[in-house]
C-alpha cells in the first residue's frame, strides 16, 4: 500500500463472499493489508455468507462431515460455512474492531421456493433483524468493522 501511495487512504472498503470462500491463510493475510487501506476509524463492511450457526449452515457442515456431497455431486465450496466467532478471532490479530452486525435468512428458501408465503416471511425475517440474539443464528450475516 505504501509503495502506490495508498496507505489509509480509503474510508470504507466493502468486501462480499471473501470470507466465506477464501481459505483461512488468505483471510487473515487480506485482513493485515485492508487495514493498512483503510483510515483510522475507517469502515470495513463485508458479509458472511452461509453462516455456520445458522439451519442451513447446520445442514451443510452435516453434509460436508458426513462426506455427503461426494454421492450428492455438491461441491465442497458451496457447503463451506463461517461464522463471527470465526471472523473475531482473526480479528483479535488485526487493528480492526466488530461495530455491529445484522442478519437475514433465518428460514431457507429462495424466491421461487419459500416455507411461508412472502410478505409473511418478509415480516418475520424483519423481525428478526430487530432482536439481535436471533441474528447469530441467520444464513447471512452483514458485519460492521471499524479500525482501531
């Protein structure tokens, strides 16, 4: 970052689907060089896709210890899971500090495919939101970070 003159120079970075699919080395190493891009009290916002805690996190850590997705033909990508805990304890190692975090996706489904019709799940998965206990357990999670 020094080298290109970039060293915090940025307020806000934004990162989707990285911590999920990237491996634990390349977590904590992008984690080291974003916090010399960002700012003092700069903002880090990123998701955690398919949380581990959640009910389709459950099921696909099941699948993936069972070795299901072999006779499955699911690719051990899709069934990769992350949790908070896990993002904190890279995080214990970096200058950068969880603010805040939201859920969404309690119940699974898509937009074809819903257990509740969808202004009655919208509802409930905005309730959820409000009660943030109920969060940690949502298939995606939105994580505020700021810099120390």
């Amino acid at each position: 970052a020094d080298s290109l003159g970039i060293h915090g120079a940025y307020d806000v970075i934004t990162a989707f689907r990285f911590f999920k699919n990237a491996e634990d080395e390349l977590r904590i190493s992008a984690t080291k060089n974003l916090q010399e891009l960002i700012k003092k009290s700069g903002f880090f916002i990123f998701d955690l896709h398919l949380n581990t805690f959640s009910l389709i996190g459950l099921v696909a850590s099941l699948i993936r210890i069972t070795r299901l997705y072999k006779p499955l033909k699911i690719n051990p990508l899709a069934i990769r899971t992350i949790s908070l805990r896990t993002i904190r304890k890279i995080f214990k190692e970096s200058e950068f500090e969880i603010i805040d975090f939201y859920g969404m996706g309690i119940l699974p489904g898509r937009r074809n495919f819903t257990l509740l019709p969808a202004p009655i799940l919208l509802t409930f998965e905005r309730w959820i939101t409000t009660h943030k206990l109920l969060r940690y357990f949502c298939y995606n999670i939105l994580v505020f970070a700021r810099k120390k």
